[in-house]
C-alpha cells in the first residue's frame, strides 16, 4: 500500500531545527510537572486496599459521607461505569490486615452492598514492584543501546536511546496532566512504545546505511534527509493503522484497559514523532561534530 506515488522531498533537516525546540519545551515542562505532581500510582506500586463494591440507589457523595464515617479513616471513593456490575464505587485506602471487618462495617450500613473484588498489596511488595519496574525500562534502555552499538555504530544507539528517553518522559508527562493511574498495565504500554519507537527507528536507520552505500558520492545530511522522505510511508501507514487498532482498544475495551490504551495512544504518536525528528538527527550531529574515526577513514 502507498500512500505516495513518488518519494517526497520533505526537508526533515531544516524541520529538526524547529522541532528540536517543541521536543525541549515538552521535555521540560513533562519534567516539572512529574517535580511537582508527581504519578498517580495504583495500589500494586503504594501499597494499600482496593475495593470494588456494588450499590444501586446511592448517590455518591452520601456513599462517601457514610463510609468515612464508619470506617473512621481516608478513604478514596471513585464511582466506575460498570455495565456488568451495575453502578459500582473504588474504594481506595491504607493496606488493611483483615477485609473482612471493612466489608461487614459497610454492610451494617448498606445490607444490600455486593463486593466485587479485593485488590491489597503491603507497603514492601509495592515498593519492589515499583523498583522492578524502574529497572525493568532502564534494562530494556541499555539492552537496546548495546543491540543498536552493535548493529549500527555508538552515534546511531545514542540517537536511538535519546528517543525513548524523549518518548517516556513526555509520556509519562502526559500521564500525570491526565491523572492517569500508573500500575502494572501502564507500565507495560510504556515498555511497549519502546519497543514499538525502535521498531520504526531501526527501519529508518536501515535505510540510512543501505543509502550510505549506494549514494556515496552525497554528503550525510541528504542522505539522512532521502532516507527518511523514503521510508515515511511506511511509518504513516504503520502508525495509523495501529493506532486504529488502539483506539478501538479504548472505546471498547473496558475501564480496565483505559490507562493501558491511553499510554498507547500518547506512545505510538510520540514514538512515531520521535523516530523521524529526534533519532536521525541526533545521530547526525554527533557523527558530523565527533566522526567516528574508522568511518572518516573510509569515507576519505
């Protein structure tokens, strides 16, 4: 499929002088706002108790009230859109031993209140799931960089890793404006948009090595600059199509699955930005500022 009968002439090096300065304002501003807000983590990275209950003929904020009061401790009510449950309550608080005393404490109150689910994680075990985590992405980082150093040149892996870097923090940025919950899910789409912005980052480099061979007599920037006009059809193509696939995921898939298709979404349009203006880019200046001494070599 094509959408472009002929190779474009974009030129994607006079564009990265510009963008470079959206992609430092959005850097910026994504890391003031994680200083400031902060992520909203679920219960599995806090440590706490979830409950999801089901009570018709209830407005909230008397749900609220009542259960406060008998309970005697914060509590973190959220009403979810539950076709199967009816209307059902979140009930978000500290980890608590015993369940149980909580569910007949607000059933003395509600005799009709239905639990669902229980959801408890202790203090410890969400503070190693949220190291786990950290040192999930920082592995699948320096994986990645080893695999494109040795694929490619160093230049070519910091570009790549430059990216992500770029493709999280504004990811994770966005997630916090939004106030969306940050648990296991999440943390999978993040490592998702990083294999996913490799994906395309490797095509591209791909095609750069490929033209470096055939159009020798053309200096780096063009050649940079013809690769990605060729390959941008594969990479619109390639991220519409599955962000088709994730939006239909959010509208269909569930209360569960939204902050899982909303990371995607932001991820698979950041990622797709990246791989074109961040990556190549930052791979060409540092081979034009520090070239890589073999390469010189054979070049001259």
């Amino acid at each position: 499929m094509q959408l472009f009968k002929n190779t474009l002439t974009i030129d994607f090096n006079m564009l990265s002088t510009k963008t470079k300065f959206l992609s430092f304002i959005l850097i910026f501003i994504s890391s003031i706002i994680l200083l400031i807000q902060g992520l909203n983590f679920t219960i599995e990275f806090l440590g706490g108790t979830n409950l999801n209950v089901s009570l018709n003929n209830v407005n909230i904020g008397d749900f609220r009230d009542s259960v406060k009061s008998a309970l005697n401790q914060d509590v973190e009510i959220v009403e979810l859109n539950d076709s199967f449950h009816g209307k059902t309550f979140r009930l978000r608080m500290k980890f608590i031993d015993n369940e149980n005393d909580i569910i007949t404490a607000l059933q003395t109150i509600y005799p009709a209140l239905k639990l669902n689910s229980v959801d408890s994680f202790g203090p410890k075990l969400g503070k190693e799931l949220q190291q786990s985590a950290r040192n999930a992405m920082l592995l699948a980082l320096l994986l990645i960089s080893i695999y494109i150093a040795l694929r490619f040149d160093r230049y070519y892996a910091l570009g790549s890793v430059i990216a992500l870097i770029h493709d999280v923090l504004i990811t994770l940025g966005l997630l916090s404006v939004f106030n969306i919950e940050i648990g296991i899910t999440v943390i999978a789409g993040i490592l998702t948009i990083i294999g996913y912005s490799l994906n395309d980052t490797i095509v591209v480099y791909d095609r750069i090595r490929e033209n470096i061979l055939k159009l020798y007599n053309d200096n780096r920037p063009s050649i940079v600059n013809r690769s990605l006009n060729e390959t941008l059809n594969r990479t619109i193509i390639t991220s519409v199509t599955t962000l088709v696939v994730v939006v239909i995921l959010f509208i269909f898939g569930g209360e569960v699955l939204k902050p899982f298709s909303i990371t995607l979404i932001i991820g698979i349009i950041i990622g797709t930005y990246s791989s074109m203006f961040i990556a190549s880019p930052v791979m060409l200046y540092f081979e034009e500022k520090y070239p890589i001494p073999e390469f010189k070599d054979e070049e001259d």
